[in-house]
C-alpha cells in the first residue's frame, strides 16, 4: 500500500477541479480500498510524488512564498445567467383552441 491511512488532522482549503474519467473513478477505487476520502488520498499524492521531484524541491527553494493566485478583487460583472441562457420551454397549445 502506497498511501497510509492518515493518523492525523490537517487544515483543508475548497480546490475546486476537474479529472479525467479514468483518473476519477481510480481516485474513488484508491480511497474505498484505504478507507479514507478522496481528499486525503489526493493531498497524500501531491506529497509523495512532487517531494520525489528534486528539481522542483530545487525550485521551491528558490522561490520561496505562496504560489497560490490571489482572486480579482473586482469580479467581472455577469451579463447573463445560467438560467437566463437556457431556452424556456412553451407548452404546446391544443388544436381546439388555436385560431
């Protein structure tokens, strides 16, 4: 077993994204077969796998601080919502009543 189950806590933060199909459903199989969630599983490769990298633990060093982008403070004003975009659907009117 690669990934240990986890014998303590840590601060999360929400990251929000995407998987490729098969990545997903490897991701779910790995944490069901570990018992532990996919987050712990995730957070448990970026630790093993990137601290195998030496030349980004090389650059890490160089390039101290936090990588994270910050947010825009003033977001892009939204001109059209999801449900505003979607088609609204017209029930149709029966022969009887039409003309």
């Amino acid at each position: 077993m690669l990934i240990k189950p986890r014998t303590g806590q840590k601060d999360f933060v929400r990251h929000t994204t995407r998987l490729y199909r098969e990545n997903n459903e490897t991701l779910f199989a790995y944490a069901k077969f570990i018992g532990e969630p996919t987050e712990y599983v995730l957070n448990q490769l970026l630790d093993t796998v990137l601290a195998k990298d030496r030349d980004f633990q090389t650059w890490l060093v160089e390039h101290p601080g936090s990588h994270v982008t910050k947010p825009d403070p003033t977001p892009a004003p939204r001109t059209e919502t999801r449900a505003s975009a979607r088609p609204t659907a017209v029930a149709p009117v029966p022969a009887a009543q039409r003309a």
